[in-house]
C-alpha cells in the first residue's frame, strides 16, 4: 500500500461528528441546557403541574369555607333573633325548662 494513497475513513457516529464541529456542538449544548431547565427547574413545566392542581384544590378549599361561613351567619342570625331558636337551644343543650314543666328522662336499659 502506497503511503499517499487515500485512506478511506470510517462511518462515524452522528454524535461524534456533532462533537467535532464546534458550533453545532455549542448550539446542541445550549438547547439540552435549556430543555433541562425548562422541563425540571423550579418554574419548569413539571412544577407548574403540580402547582396548578395545588392552587385548584386550595381554591376549593376556600369554596367550602366560604359555605361554612355562610351557613354560620346564618346559623348566628337565628340565635341572636329568633325565639323559637333560642328556646330549643335552652332547653336542648342546656337543660332549662319552664316553670311548672316536668321533664321525664328515659333510661337505656343495662
């Protein structure tokens, strides 16, 4: 074998032709670097995921509490204003009765 002859070169591997040429290698470099940081980062895609769905629940949180509220205000508004209410609570809860009243307390048997 001639020493001048043209030695025919291997196949290489797309990425080792990739590494060899700089620019596409930086530019390669760039784009992983920010698809990396764009998927994975704190304000990624992956994070926003899982911070919707928190701010959804915790909205319907804030539903539920605001019905609860609600029924309360109104609960309140009955006891301040509304004798019956008051009457039942008096006598259920606390055990009041009116005067000449008998209260007959049944047992469970043992």
């Amino acid at each position: 074998m001639n020493a001048f002859a043209y030695k025919p070169k291997r196949p290489q591997n797309r990425i080792f032709r990739l590494i060899e040429n700089r620019k596409k290698s930086i530019l390669f470099g760039i784009i992983f670097l920010a698809l990396i940081l764009t998927t994975f980062s704190r304000k990624g895609f992956i994070s926003r995921f899982f911070l919707d769905a928190e701010v959804q629940e915790l909205r319907e949180n804030v539903e539920a509490l605001k019905r609860e509220q609600t029924i309360l205000k109104n609960e309140r508004e009955r006891i301040l204003h509304d004798p019956l209410t008051q009457e039942h609570i008096a006598r259920e809860e606390h055990g009041m009765i009116r005067p000449g009243e008998t209260v007959y307390r049944i047992l469970p048997a043992k």
